[in-house]
C-alpha cells in the first residue's frame, strides 16, 4: 500500500491514532476533535458582536486554521479529502453570509446540517 488505508477500515482509524495524537494541539486558537479518521475543528463566536462582525473575524480565523491543516499535511506526507470537508454556520440570523474558505485554492462547501458521532447538527440555532 503506498498511500492511504481502506475506507471505514479498523486498520485506517488505528494508523491515524498512532501517528497523530498531538495533531489536535495544531490547532490552539479552534476546538477540534478527532474520531477514528475524522477531524472536526469548531471555531466559536463572540456574543458581543453583531453576526456581520463575527462573520469576518470567523473567516480570518477559519483560513488562518486551514493554513495550519495545509501546512501540517504537507508536512507529514498526509492527504486532506478536500471534497468531502464540508462547513456549517450555526446562527440565528435569517439570511446570513458565508465566509469564503478555501483550502489549497479548492472552495469548501457549506453544508445545513451534518452527522458527527451520531449527532445531528444544524445550522439553526434552537
């Protein structure tokens, strides 16, 4: 085998157990959780601001994050399905903006909900 692991296999969930267990101390200005193969990055927002403000702080924060993950994957020989890395906005606002994220100049889509764990999440809030 001389890149990756069979997917959804026991063998892909150990391999990336092992050789990345400080993989989410990278990313000290997000939360982020890994399980098996996957990796969740959760960046918050601020309270205080109105949603447009935290918009634009949320994009600068989420490139500066996927520049973290560029940098580490290239620097471990790891690939990054870049097609299957999907966003989710969680707000309250009726029609709000999305940040344009891009991760090595390949646009990341939005998504209104997704599974994580067997959870659902969603992008309304409520």
């Amino acid at each position: 085998m001389y890149v990756g692991a069979p997917q959804d296999s026991v063998l892909a969930a150990t391999l990336f157990r092992l050789h990345l267990p400080f993989l989410p101390q990278r990313f000290f200005q997000a939360i982020s959780h890994s399980s098996a193969d996957d990796l969740a990055i959760v960046l918050t927002g601020s309270l205080e601001k109105r949603f447009s403000h935290n918009i634009e702080d949320f994009e600068k924060r989420a490139q500066a994050v996927l520049k973290v993950l560029e940098k580490f994957s290239d620097d471990n020989i790891l690939a990054v399905n870049v097609p299957k890395t999907k966003a989710l906005l969680v707000h309250s606002v009726v029609a709000p903006k999305k940040p344009q994220l891009t991760y090595k100049g390949i646009l990341i889509a939005f998504v209104n909900f997704f599974k994580y764990l067997d959870v659902e999440i969603r992008t309304k809030m409520g």
